[in-house]
C-alpha cells in the first residue's frame, strides 16, 4: 500500500480536478477496489448505478462490455476504459450476424443476452440480463421458450430455476469454465465445515457441489450476511481479497484463477486515463438506440 499511495493521492485528486467517478467490479484489485474506487459491485449494480452520477467522467475499471453498458446508459458523458484490450472471452463468443441466425432459425422466440455482449450483440436481442436478474428477465418475456445467450452454463443454471425452457448459446467464461466438480470436494476433504458459494458461470457440476450460487455482488452480501467461519468463493481471485478486509471473522479458502482481462486495468492506466481522458468508449449511434432499449428494459425488470 505505501507503494501505491503517490498513485492513489494523485488519482483522487484528478478525480475531482475533471469531476469523473471511478465505477469498479468487485474482481478489481484491492488498490483499485478499495484505494480509487467511488462505486464498486457486481455488473448489474455498476450499469444501474451509471444512470445515477452526476459526473462528466466515467472511468470503468473492469471489462469492455461494462465500459461500454456505462456508456449507452450515459450517452452524453465521457466514458474511458484505462485499457481497451480488456475483453471477456463470453464476449467474444458470439457477434450480431450470430443473432440474426438465430432468430431466422428460432422465429417468434425472444432472445435474452447477457449483459458480457458486445452493444452490437445487444442491439440485436429483446433483452439485456446479468447474473444477478437472469431468471428474473427470463420470467418477464411470459414466453414458453426463451433463447438465452453467449454463456451455456448460465443459461443452464437458470433452467434449473424456471419452468421456461431456454435455448443456450455455447459461450463459456475461459476463468469460470477451468474450475470442476471433483476440485470443490477435494476443498471440501481437505477443510472442514467449508461454505461453498459459486458464480453461475461455472459449469454445472461445480454448481452442484456448491451451497450457494449467485452474482458477485450475492456472493459479497452472502459472506456479509451470514459471516461463515470458512469460505471458498467460487470465482475470480480478486473476490476474496476485497471482502475479505470487511470479514475479518471469516477465512477464506482461495482457489486462484485470475482474469487476465480485469487485470489490465491498473492504477498507473487509470491515472493516464483520467490525465489524458483516453481512450473513451463510442458506439456508433444507430447500434447505440437499440442496445440502449435492451439494457434498459432489463434495468425496468429489476435494477
Ligand atoms: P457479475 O455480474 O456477477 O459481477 O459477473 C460479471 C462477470 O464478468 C463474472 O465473470
Ligand atoms: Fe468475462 Fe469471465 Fe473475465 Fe468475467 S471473469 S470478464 S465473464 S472472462
């Protein structure tokens, strides 16, 4: 920490120099979490929480897509991204022409997307979920089949919470899909009375030997919440590090897999951002309009 103290103390101070806000998701590192960071949570609370500032400047520290949801939902203010190589492999898995198959191949079947899409992606679909609302949106269409899209194991996870029936696409998270089943109960031999909380972006056998699943952000009010003598959180390595400075109660047990894509984000790129305000996130306007619907009827279901 004294190391990053002269980054912190300028940052901040830029901060209020250009009237920005830095908005961070829960896997940034704890410098950037807890050092420079005015709004921190899950990507459903950091794109709800976008329609809220009154800031010029939004900085995101976290992924693309995030940068680029702040965006739609704040089309007038400068949005900057510290690096915009900070992809997300669900992201990636899938493109607007991928969208138009399959509706011509689905007709009439409405398609939800979460929210790791790119805005052209987004623009193409009837709606925008996250982790944190899935079932939730899924359940507003009153469809009896939903098509929901890139991540296959999210949408598995919520046809085991509804009676809709949902088409997966056949995306996967490169972070969440490298933890398995037989790993959760080696843990489990391993320490006794461990609580094991997981991100639906797991596959299905680690969401099965899991106690609870849920967002970051439920992941964070579950540890709050219940404050379980031992913990292993299911998801990114960063996670643990940032609730843990508020649980000190709690141990936390940490199988490590990083995203190398959140880890491009560091103070040194937000201090150049905020110096330089670049590199800023457009969208061209027409995709703009009609992601902008997609996300904000899902802000409508549940913000
Ligand atoms: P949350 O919406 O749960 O924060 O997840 C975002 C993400 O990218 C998880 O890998
Ligand atoms: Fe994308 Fe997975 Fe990284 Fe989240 S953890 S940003 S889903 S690659």
């Amino acid at each position: 920490w004294p190391f990053h103290a002269p980054l912190v103390h300028e940052i901040n101070r830029l901060k209020r120099e250009r009237n920005a806000v830095i908005l961070a998701h829960n896997y940034q590192t704890p410098e950037i979490f807890h050092g420079v960071a005015d709004i921190v949570g899950d990507s459903l609370a950091l794109a709800a929480r976008a329609t809220e500032t009154d800031a010029d400047v939004i900085v995101l520290a976290g992924v693309h897509f995030m940068a680029e949801t702040a965006k739609l939902l704040n089309p007038a203010k400068t949005v900057l991204i510290p690096d915009t190589g900070a992809g997300c492999s669900l992201a990636e898995s899938i493109t607007a022409a991928d969208v138009r198959l399959l509706r011509e191949r689905y007709p009439g079947v409405p398609v939800v997307a979460y929210v790791n899409t790119s805005a052209d992606v987004k623009a193409e679909v009837d709606i925008c979920c996250t982790s944190g609302n899935a079932v939730e949106v899924v359940e507003s269409l009153g469809a009896p089949r939903v098509i929901m899209l890139p991540d296959e194991y999210l949408a598995k996870y919520v046809a085991t919470q509804t009676s809709v029936e949902i088409i997966a696409w056949k995306g996967h998270c490169e972070v969440h899909e490298r933890f398995t089943g037989d790993e959760i109960r080696e843990f489990r031999g391993r320490f006794d009375e461990l609580i094991v909380i997981a991100h639906p972006e797991c596959p299905p056998d680690v969401l099965e030997a899991a106690d609870f699943v849920g967002s970051t952000a439920r992941m964070v009010d579950f540890v709050a919440d219940r404050r379980p003598p031992r913990v292993l959180m299911v998801t990114e390595c960063s996670m643990s590090d940032n609730v843990a400075a508020a649980s000190p109660e709690t141990e936390f047990v940490r199988p490590c897999n990083l995203c190398p894509h959140m880890k491009k984000i560091t103070l040194a790129n937000i201090l150049d951002s905020l110096r330089t305000l670049e590199p800023q996130v457009t969208i061209a306007p027409e995709v703009a309009d009609r992601a902008r619907r997609s996300v904000e009827r899902m802000l409508a279901v549940k913000p």
